[in-house]
C-alpha cells in the first residue's frame, strides 16, 4: 500500500473511533437522564464515568444516589488504574464538608480490597466537582472539575488487568449491596482477553487474582516490578505498632517495597509529615519517583532524602554552622597516620592505613566514643582483628591527632555532621518534627545515625520503623539496636522469608558467596550465611562466561548486551567493584553505541539504556537483567571474591575479603531474569 493509501486508512480509522466515542457519549447521557433526581452537571459527570465502562472500566452507583445528600460516596469506579471512591457535588457546598464521609467510604474500599490481596494505595477517594473546572488535592483526597475527571482517570499509571478489574469490581458488588453496576446500554462488546492456561472464564478466585497481579507486574517495566506489593504483605503495611518496629529478612523478600508502601499508608493516616531515610544518596530520588506514581495524593508529605543530607539541611535550619569538607579531612587523617599511625604498632597489624581510618569512622566516632575508656571496653562488631589494650591505645592517639589536625583546618567530617544533629535533636523543646521516620538499609548507618533517627520520634506508636538485613551490610562495623536504646518486642520485629525476587539458580550462585560468612545481625543473633527461603520465581538464568583475555571478555559482553531483545536495555544494570572499572566500563559501552544511565544520576524514571554503577549504588534496586563483568576478582588484592574464608593471611584480609564478598552478594541479588557472570582465567 502506497503512503496515499495508508494515510487514507488511518483517517477513515480517525473517523471511525470519533463517531463510536460520539455514539457511546450519547447513549451514556441517555443513560444518566434515569437518574432524574440528579442535576444536569451531576449527570454528564456520571455520563463521562459510564463512557469509561466500554473500556474495560467497571462502575457501580449508590442506588440511592441524589435522593441522599449526605451518602458517604456517589460511585465506586474500578479500572485499569486501581479503585476510585467517587463523590459528585454541584459546588453548593465546601470540599471540607464532603471529606470526612468521602474519607470513611473509602476506607470501607481499602478493607474490601485488602481481603482480595491488593495495596491500599490504589484506592482513592475522588471529589468531583460538576460544572467547574479544577485539578487540586485536599490531602488524600483528588479534587477534579466536570472536564478534568476523565483524562485525569485515563492517564493514572496501569495497576489491574483486565481480570483483575472484573474480579474487584464484582467483589465490591457482592460487598456493598447498596451499589449496583452500571454500563453503557449496548455497547460494543470489548476485544477478548487471551486466553491463559489454567484461567477460569467467570470470575477469580482469590489465588487466582493474585498470581494474575504478580504475573502482570512481572511483565512489566523494572520501574513498576519494584513498587509491586505482594498480596500477603499488605496486612504487614497497615499494621499498628506499639512503638519502634523493625522489619528484616533477606535479600528478595520486598523489604523496600514494603517500607514504601508504609510510608503512604501513614501518610494517608496522619497529619504530620513522613522522613524516608537511606544511607545512599540515590536512593531517595528513585524511592520518591515511585511514591509519586504509587500514591500521588500523599507524595508530597513524604520526605526523601540520605542521612547526611538530611542532617545538614536540619543544622543549617537551626543555625549550627556546618564547615563539611571531605577531602580537607581526608588530608587530615594522611597527616595524622604519616605522623603518628605509620610507626605504632597498628602497622604491624596492617600496614594499610584504610583499616584504622574505619576504625575511627566506624567504631569510634561512628558509636559517638568520646573517653578512651569507652572505645577499650566497646566490642568490635564485624571488625576480625583483635586489638588488645595496648592495640587500641594506638588507635585512640591516631584518633586524637587526627582530631586535632582536622580542628586546625576547621573542617568537619560525615561523622561530625550527624553528632551535631544529634545533640540538636536531643536538646529540642518543640514536638517531634515528623509523624513516622522509616529507616531503609539500616544495617548501612552508624550508631549515631540510628540514635538520631530514633531520636526524633521517640518510642511513640508506629513512630520508627527499621528495614534493613545484616546480611546486606557493605560497610565495616557494626552494633545492635540495643546500644541505640531501641527495644523492639514481640510482633514489631517482622522477619520476611518468601524471596519474590530471585529464582533458585540466581539465588544459589549468590549465597554460595556468602555461604561461609556467618553474620550478626542488629538485633545480636549469629546466622548462618546460607539462609532457608520460600522461593516464588522459577525462571531466572546464570550465565557464566569464561575467556582468557580481558579483551575477549569484553567483547562477549558487548555481544551478550546486544542480543536482548528491543526495550530490555531499560530493565538491564552492569554493575562492578569499583569506581574504576565503572569509568572502563563507562568508555566500552559508549564506544560500542550502547547508550548508559549512570546509577548515581537514574531517578526512577524508565530509561532505555544500561544503568552503570558500583555493587554498593545498586543497594536497594533490582534489574531484570544484570551483567557483573569480570566478578571474581576483588580489586587491589587479587583475590577471588568466592574464596572461602580463612585462606587469606590476616585478620585484617579477612575481614576485608569478607565485606568484599557481601557487596558481591549483594550486587548478584539484584538479578531477577538473567544473571551473567563474566571471569577472565589467569595463570
């Protein structure tokens, strides 16, 4: 067909689709003029909504709807973008005025669908208001204009299949008795659904609404897969708990997206705003770009943002002058180490002066020590080497003469900043600052980070919730919740055991990693490093390529990237060691003309390109798709990542090829699909 012709074909489609909408726009506004005791604007707002419904969309009314102002909600509208409460009002009267019944419809909705398995933040209360035009929000609630109702319901992001829409809205016919179905007189009969072996043709079972959810959200982008939150977690989401709560488990088991899912459940539950920490500083623009599109209504009374970040920002609010220079504290502790370290007795342990700058990072300052005293008696968590007295008496005057070198420039370190924040915190006078802090990746912060945490909401109910796994942990050091003064009883700390994540294969070559790394986690408990799951994923692949040269393994990894299928770049990471290797990395795929987000730049937002970055930028992701090239050598040392523990020479090495082998475990845990493993053989 000539290019005449195929324009030709899509005008006569054109035209074709705007005298159907026309049509089904008529029959509607017949259809709304039943409801005689509605007004003129009431009833073309319902006339919109039942065009809706030859798209799939399903809609129930109150049948008693205009003969009783003071009903709770008009409508119950379930479509491709989850469930919406519906009130209609002509303006007559404030939005305030319909909000608290609008608000108890709606969780009335919430409880419905909670038993089918589904999130409570695709339900949303909706105020429409007829003959105006309006897009605004009064807290949870969407407020929208007679002509901005359904555009604004077209364009909300893709929750339910089809199915799923007939399932729910049938289960809310059969809840709310009150409400009955309406649609479209005659319309055309929609495009069948493929058939799925094993599908019923009527309706769902509950399991069966389930695996179609997680089958859907499995299909779709990377982006959407990580705000999916399985049905049997919902009932964790809405928990109350009496105070501090921690919620742990490993790699898999969709700690994150609970947490996220947390955070909107209290915000659509409180007044106050919500703090959402991590330690990384990337994180929290992803985990902010899925709020937004999980739960628009509340997105913006949650704050995301990295510890440190977050700390500067509430001195500075405070007056507390923050001088934070790393690299002039880095010169600092060089000085001090060349001075003092290099000819104690800490070199004969290990000459590197690395170790003993995370000594002081993360034992001594990292635990807010003061007195020698203190750091003597401390137990070292996660640090092998064993220091006698005389040991950490060299420690503690590389400490002060770092210290005092570190006061001459004038300069704070990361730990300065979070010891500020913390007096600052304890000293306050007013109320708690936020409603709920949800801490994710805990295992990631200091000490003093999680006292400062803590110490903005106290032990009030449902005030802090910890995520994280000391499994996952890429930092040295260690401490227990205990040592924060946090105590956390009976039911409010939730260990999750079903992977959803990783199927058998992934998940096997990465604890055989960690397989010989026993950890303790925060709450003092030594596990084993090959942990028992319940495992739901069983299409996962390891690929492991093995050439003799560099060269050669780069070049089957270039054409293992090009093989994907079209689109899959947006849901594939390349992850490595180092800084270094990322920036080789960085030149090979840009010379091939394969296009590159780096992970410290990606917001969440679907981009069609590989995401770069380190194991330790990965922390909190997951890909369909991830390539670890080169992988089983640890950089600098020259020792394989796998090699069990006590082969290494030290304490010191042991350790570190410890904590190199976790990072590892953590970037192979990120794979859901396909995992390629790249060696080079050497010798």
């Amino acid at each position: 067909m000539g290019a005449g012709g195929a324009a030709s074909q899509r005008t006569q489609e054109a035209r074709r689709q705007e005298r159907l909408l026309r049509e089904q726009w008529h029959a509607a506004r017949r259809q709304a003029l039943r409801w005689d005791t509605a007004g003129e604007g009431e009833q073309r707002v319902l006339a919109q909504l039942l065009v809706l419904t030859a798209r799939g969309w399903r809609l129930l009314v109150d049948r008693r709807w205009s003969r009783t102002p003071a009903a709770d909600a008009d409508m119950l509208l379930v479509g491709p973008g989850g469930v919406f409460v519906v009130d209609v009002t002509a303006g007559r009267e404030p939005a305030e005025g319909h909000a608290p019944g609008l608000l108890a419809a709606t969780k009335a909705a919430e409880s419905a669908v909670a038993s089918l398995g589904m999130s409570p933040v695709a339900v949303q209360p909706v105020l429409v208001f007829a003959g105006q035009r309006l897009d605004a929000s009064l807290g949870r609630i969407r407020l929208l204009g007679e002509h901005e109702i359904g555009p604004v319901l077209l364009s909300q992001r893709h929750r339910l299949r089809a199915e799923s829409v007939r399932a729910i809205a049938d289960h809310l016919e059969r809840v709310f008795p009150g409400y009955a179905g309406s649609a479209i007189d005659q319309r055309p009969a929609p495009a069948p659904e493929p058939h799925r072996p094993g599908s019923p043709d009527g309706l769902f079972d509950v399991q069966g609404l389930r695996d179609a959810a997680l089958e859907g959200a499995r299909r779709a982008p990377i982006e959407q897969w990580m705000t999916f939150l399985h049905p049997d977690q919902v009932a964790l989401v809405r928990r109350d708990w009496s105070g501090p709560a921690r919620i742990s488990g490993p790699a898999g088991t969709g700690k994150t997206v609970v947490a996220l899912h947390r955070a909107a459940h209290l915000a659509r539950r409180t007044t106050g705003r919500i703090l959402y920490v991590t330690f990384a500083n990337n994180l929290p623009r992803v985990q902010s770009t899925f709020l937004k599109a999980m739960a628009p209504a509340v997105a913006d009374r949650v704050d995301f943002r990295s510890l440190h970040s977050w700390a500067q920002e509430f001195l500075q609010e405070r007056g507390i002058p923050v001088r934070l220079h790393g690299d002039k504290a880095e010169t600092a502790f060089s000085l001090a180490w060349k001075n003092v370290g290099r000819a104690s007795r800490l070199a004969a342990l290990d000459p590197a002066p690395t170790y003993w700058h995370e000594e002081i990072d993360h034992v001594i300052k990292g635990r807010g020590l003061t007195r020698f005293e203190e750091y003597a008696a401390v137990p070292r968590r996660r640090r092998r080497a064993s220091l006698h007295r005389t040991h950490r008496q060299a420690v503690w005057e590389l400490y002060e003469a770092y210290e005092a070198l570190r006061g001459v420039r004038g300069v704070h370190d990361f730990n300065d900043v979070l010891s500020l924040a913390l007096a600052e915190a304890s000293r306050r006078r007013e109320g708690p600052p936020y409603a709920a802090v949800i801490v994710d990746e805990v295992q990631d912060l200091t000490l003093v980070g999680v006292r400062l945490l803590h110490a903005l909401v106290g032990d009030v109910p449902n005030g802090l919730l910890l995520v994280g796994d000391g499994q996952q942990t890429v930092y040295p050091g260690g401490f227990r919740l205990t040592d924060a003064g946090i105590d956390i009883r009976g039911d409010r700390g939730q260990v999750l055991r079903t992977n959803y994540r990783n199927s058998k294969q992934i998940l096997d070559a990465a604890l055989t990693v960690v397989a010989d790394d026993a950890f303790e986690d925060l709450d003092g408990v030594r596990t084993s490093g090959r942990r028992d799951v319940d495992l739901t994923y069983h299409d996962g692949d390891v690929v492991r390529v093995t050439r003799p040269t560099v060269e050669a393994h780069d070049r089957e990894l270039l054409d293992a990237l090009r093989s994907l299928p079209e689109g899959a770049l947006a849901d594939t990471a390349l992850l490595c060691p180092s800084m270094r290797a990322v920036g080789d990395y960085q030149r090979l795929l840009t010379q091939a003309g394969i296009p590159v987000c780096q992970l410290e730049h990606y917001d969440g937002r679907a981009v069609d390109a590989v995401k770069l970055g380190t194991y330790r930028r990965a922390k909190g992701l997951e890909f369909k798709n991830v390539f670890l090239p080169r992988h089983d050598t640890v950089p600098g040392h020259g020792t394989p990542a796998g090699t069990p523990a006590g082969t290494e020479t030290s304490e010191t090495a042991r350790e570190r090829a410890e904590l190199l082998r976790s990072r590892l475990f953590v970037a192979m845990t990120r794979a859901r699909d396909l995992l390629w493993l790249g060696s080079v053989t050497t010798g």
